[in-house]
DNA sequence: CCACAGGACGGCT
DNA sequence: AGCCGTCCTGTG
C-alpha cells in the first residue's frame, strides 16, 4: 500500500483521514482525560473528537495506529506531528523518571500513555484563566460556550462544531457578553487580558526567549495569570517542559508522598526543580494525573 | 438551605 | 515575604 514518510512516520492516507504507524508510549484516554485539554470528547467506540484550530477530528488508536479523520498529509505536518509531541521519545522520559523513586514508577505505570499536547497558546491562556479556582466540567462548558457564541462555524460528519474565538473577538466583547458563557469573575480578567495581548502590551515572543522563570513573570503580568496558569499556559503550550504546575492536587500529592507533611507552594517548586530539572513538566503531568484518579491525600 | 471545591488578587501584617 | 477573605458556579 502506498505510503507517505515524515520525520521517521510512514502515513497513510486513506478517504477523508490518515494512519500513522508505530505511535509508541500514547493511550487517548491518559492523554485527552489528565487535565491538560478541554476541548476533545470522548465517543462510545473508545475514540475522541475534538477541535484544534480550524478542524474537527476523531482521532482512535488501534494498536500502535494512530487514526486521525478529516486529516490529510499536509495536516500532519502542519499541525499534528506537534500537537501529538510526535518527536519525543518519552519512553526514555519514563525510563529516567522510573529511576528516580518508587513513587514515580507507580505514577507512570498508571498513567504510561500520557504526551504533552502541544496546543495554541491563546486557547491554552485563556482556557486555564478560566481554570482558577473551578473544576473541570466547568472549564470545559466555559470554554465550549465561549467557542460556540465567538467561534467560527465549522462542519465534520454532519454536525457543526466552533473553533476557539480570536484575540480580537474575545478582546471587543463586553464582559456582560462574556458573562453568560459561565466564566464567572473570570471574564473581567478574560477581558482584559485579552485586550493587553491585541494592543502589544505584552511581548509574546520573549516567552521563547527568557527562562522558565523569566517567561513566568511575563505571564504573570496579564490578568488573571497566577503561578499556576501561567506554569499551565507554558506545559501545555509547549513553550517550556521544566515548570511544575503546582494545583492542589500536586500540593496533595507531593505532600502525602514526597514531604510527608504540609509544604508551601515555594517549598514544591524549588524541590521539583532540583529534584526533576529539566523534566518536572512531565513529572509533573504522571503525578497529576495519578494524584486525581486514586484521590490521592484526600482522606 | 448550607457546605464544599477550586487559584488569583488585594489588603493586611 | 506570608496569610487570609473574597470572587462564581455547580454538586452533594
């Protein structure tokens, strides 16, 4: 069968999608249900649908395949060869964090088919804006809503579904408008986050630039980015892999496993940081994600 | 009806 | 610098 090869991938395209090859260390379920995405839905055959940019997919796993609809070629490596972190090997990511302690060789083995999504860094800012002091479902309805009032219309199988709004769709709205999206005190800082980055009043590009603390502070000037948005908005992104995005589920965790007592939120940064170095970030996601499941320090 | 779950922020020390 | 009350909404 005719094959197309990108970066080490054979890709076949077949009507209306593609099938990657030997996809290693991803299982959908780990990677779309750990916290770091709201937009993709699981479907009763075990896939997900879900929108990046200006498509909806379904994306299914059969085996090592990746199955990706309403994708071509192009897409894949315009867009999904990153989105999936496709070029990193986190078997060795395992491997060196396995070593460090039993706690992490139990947080791994839960959560093996765990990547770091590469997702738009203006959904991911605003997306986890909308996460301070709320809950999952409720970050999703937000963020679906928010799409669905100021997104682009766009159509997969039948069904219409909305692209994430702009920075100037988001950065013209009233709050009162934003309001009835379900984003509570947190539209004003949506608002006005929103307008910083349409005006230039924050640069963007030194994100890439600065350290992981340096791009922190950065972040840390727009409203509504605390410690840990912009910890998220930098992992989730892409941008950087040695922050420790530090919820109270982290804080749980690393007390009930790694202190045994109460610790600060600056005592569990500094600890991560020497601890995992360079890659807290994915630490962190396996701890995450264990934590929340098992409800781990929650009794 | 009330208690509770979730981070940022601002005022206080 | 650290502590604490407040912000909004849904669930038990």
């Amino acid at each position: 069968m005719e094959y197309k090869e990108y970066k080490g991938y054979r890709i076949f395209e077949k009507e209306n999608g593609i099938i990657i090859e030997n996809v290693k260390d991803f299982n959908l379920v780990h990677t779309f249900e750990c916290g770091q995405c709201f937009r993709w839905t699981r479907e009763s055959n075990g896939s997900f649908t879900g929108v990046v940019r200006d498509k909806a997919v379904n994306v299914l796993l059969e085996g090592e395949n990746l199955i990706i609809e309403n994708a071509t070629f192009n897409d894949f490596i315009d867009l999904w060869y990153d989105y999936f972190d496709l070029g990193r090997d986190y078997s060795e990511i395992k491997r060196v964090l396995s070593r460090k302690d039993e706690i992490m060789r139990k947080a791994i083995d839960f959560g093996y088919g765990i990547r770091i999504l590469r997702q738009d860094f203006w959904e991911t800012l605003i997306s986890f804006i909308i996460s301070a002091n709320n809950r999952i479902p409720m970050i999703k309805k937000t963020v679906e809503q928010m799409s669905r009032k100021f997104g682009k219309e766009i159509e997969f199988n039948g069904k219409t579904y909305y692209t994430f709004p702009s920075v100037e769709k988001l950065a013209e709205e009233c709050i009162e408008s934003l309001q009835v999206c379900g984003g509570g005190f947190r539209c004003k800082y949506i608002s006005e986050t929103a307008k910083m980055v349409r005006n230039g009043e924050i640069d963007l590009s030194l994100l890439y630039v600065l350290d992981r603390n340096g791009a922190r502070k950065t972040l840390e000037k727009l409203p509504g980015v605390g410690p840990k948005v912009a910890d998220c908005t930098l992992l989730y992104s892409g941008i950087k892999y040695d922050v420790f995005p530090t919820d109270v589920w982290v804080k749980r965790v690393m007390e009930e496993l790694y202190f045994h007592r109460t610790a600060s939120l600056t005592e569990i940064q500094k600890f991560a940081s020497d601890y995992f170095s360079e890659l807290a970030g994915f630490a962190q996601q396996y701890l995450f994600y264990y934590a929340r499941e098992n409800r781990i320090g929650t009794n």
